[in-house]
C-alpha cells in the first residue's frame, strides 16, 4: 500500500529543487521538503538529517509522530514561509507548540506562545499550564496562573482542575502557591497603602498646625493676629484645617488637661510632639511648646524615642511626596509662600 503524498505550498517565488527528503506522519502520510531548509531553520532535523542511512539509495524518511498529519503540514509550512493564519492557530496551537519545543524554532514557538496566551479559557487553561511547562514557555505559563487565580472558584469545576488533583499534586501546591503568595503580596500592599495614608494626613496635620499657628486662620491664630477683627473665610488650603482649630480651643481650655485624662488633649499633645521632631528651625518656630519638647528630649532618653522618630522621618518622607506630587505651578506657590514665611519649617531625610 503507497502512503500518501501531502504536498505543500511553500508561497515561495524561488524554484525549488525536487524534494530530497520525506516526513512521515503518525498516519503514515508523507510531506515532501527539502533537507537544506529543513536543517537551516532546526538544528535538530539537520542531526536527523545529518545521520547516516544504512543504504545510499534509500530516501530520506523523518519520522514526526504523536501529532495529527495536519499539523505537522502546518508546521512544514511555516519553516518553509514563516507564517501561521489564526485558523491553524485554532486548530494546531497546542500541537505547534509542542512540535517548536521539541525541534526548536525558537519564531513559531514565540508566535505559539503569543497566539495561545490569548486563547486562554477556564476550561483549557490547566491543559496549556501543563504544556507551557513542559515546553518551556514561561510567558503563558504566567498568563495561564494569572486567569487560575483571578478565576479559581470556576477553574475548581474543570475536567482539567480534577485530573490535576487526582494525579499531578506538585502542579496543584506550585497553583496554590502561587495564588496564596499573590494575596500575601496584595495584602501586604493594602496595608502599605494603608499606612502611607495615615503618613499623609499627619504630614497635613503638621502643615496645618504650622499655618495656623504662624499666620492665623478663621478661629485660631497667633497672638499678634486678631482672627475676631479679620474677616477670614473657611480655610481652603487644608481640609483638616477646621478640626485641628477646634481641638486647639479645647487643648487650651480643658480641666483634664493637665492629668491627661482627656483622649482631645492626648492627642493634640501627640501632634505637639510629633512636630517637635519634625520641626528644624526651633529658634523661629511659632508652634506652642515646640521649643520646650526638644529640650526635654534632649534632657530624657525615653524608650519611645525611636519610634518616634521613626515617625517623624516617615511623616517627613510622605511631606516630600506630597510636594513632589502636585503640579509644577502650584509646588512653585507653596514653596514662595514657605520662604515668605519664618514661621514654617524646613525638614530634611536623615
């Protein structure tokens, strides 16, 4: 019984000599091609290629199996052409994939790569994690654990999901692994958001509490500025800016104050203190008992020192981004502003 002959299209404007060499499908169907562009494309069909026949006469066979004939005429052609339609990327993908790998063509590989990662569903995505694994393609195997985890309640209910679970349990802990380290990393991320923040609005509180205690506001203000003569709008510069005045009025007037038994007053003492290891320019500060803290702190080595002052690098670190985040025009504003003004305070990261 003759095999069949497949012949190919190789969409080439050069003339070919015959066909000195042939591949033979699982199928036992035969594609003719040539052992000059089959070797200069593959390094491993020109050691095929390169291996000695045991008679000078008998043709040259390639054996290609385990694929369908389609396939592998699929990918004859494009050794031949380079080029592979989206339809024989439908069909042929996986096979293209597996037929690059493993006669390595590095450009139909990166374009199986590319042409699977965007076929990728809930219920082939195990099928071609598996294969991108085996054939070495870390690009989908990425894509293919990104649409697991996004999509793993649906993927649970998968032929493929179970068949991994019966038979394959280090593909399934890597899975698990990696979908428990990506909400590690997505948690860890929330809470440095989180706690930038909580850096941010100190970093405003800071800014206000300077405001209103070197230039005045609508309530609260310095001694040489009388805010009750001045009719002064609500404050437009800063949105805490009305509720810093307010725990001001009460630090000054509360009975408890003095047995810090008043959560207020508490906390207005903590942004006291606070700005004293913010503060710089102590001499010109115009903050009440900035001064007075310093020097108690340098009085007393208290065992929450660092920690304070490990606050106050980070508040200073969340002022600079502040700056650096707001458009050229107004940054320029706020920092004539900062120097027409002695009472605001430089800072600097040490």
């Amino acid at each position: 019984m003759v095999a069949d002959t497949i012949a190919i299209n190789y969409h080439n404007d050069r003339i070919l000599p015959e066909p000195d060499v042939f591949i033979r499908t699982s199928a036992g169907t035969r594609i003719p091609a040539h052992s000059s562009i089959l070797a200069s494309v593959s390094p491993v069909l020109e050691n095929v290629i390169d291996r000695p026949r045991k008679h000078r006469s008998s043709e040259r066979i390639i054996q290609i199996h385990g694929v369908p004939c389609e396939a592998v005429a699929v990918f004859v052609t494009f050794i031949y052409t380079s080029r592979c339609t989206e339809e024989q990327m439908d069909k042929y993908g996986v096979h293209l994939l597996a037929l690059s790998h493993v006669y390595n063509v590095p450009q139909l590989k990166q374009r199986c790569t590319k042409g699977l990662a965007q076929r990728v569903t809930v219920e082939n995505v195990v099928d071609l994690l598996q294969l991108a694994r085996l054939c070495d393609a870390p690009d989908l195997e990425v894509r293919c654990m990104r649409l697991l985890m996004r999509h793993f309640k649906a993927v649970e209910n998968t032929e493929g999901w179970k068949f991994v679970n019966n038979n394959d349990p280090l593909l399934e802990l890597d899975i698990l692994r990696f979908i428990d380290e990506h909400e590690t990393r997505k948690e860890k991320c929330r809470r440095h958001r989180e706690e930038q923040r909580v850096y941010f609005e100190l970093s405003e509180a800071m800014d206000c509490l300077e405001h209103i205690c070197t230039e005045g506001c609508t309530d609260v203000g310095p001694c040489h500025v009388d805010t009750r003569k001045e009719r002064r709008n609500p404050c437009s510069r800063f949105d805490t800016c009305h509720g810093l005045q307010q725990l001001i009025r009460h630090f000054a007037t509360c009975q408890k104050r003095m047995k810090l038994g008043c959560l207020r007053c508490k906390r207005m003492w903590q942004l006291f203190r606070l700005h004293a290891y913010v503060c710089q320019q102590t001499d010109s500060c115009k903050v009440p008992l900035c001064r007075q803290i310093q020097l108690k702190m340098k009085q007393e080595k208290r065992k929450d020192d660092s920690k304070w002052k490990l606050l106050a690098k980070k508040v200073a670190s969340a002022r600079v981004i502040s700056s650096l985040s707001l458009p050229k025009r107004k940054r320029d504003e706020e920092t004539k502003v900062t120097m027409d003004n002695n009472g605001f305070t430089s800072f600097e990261l040490h």
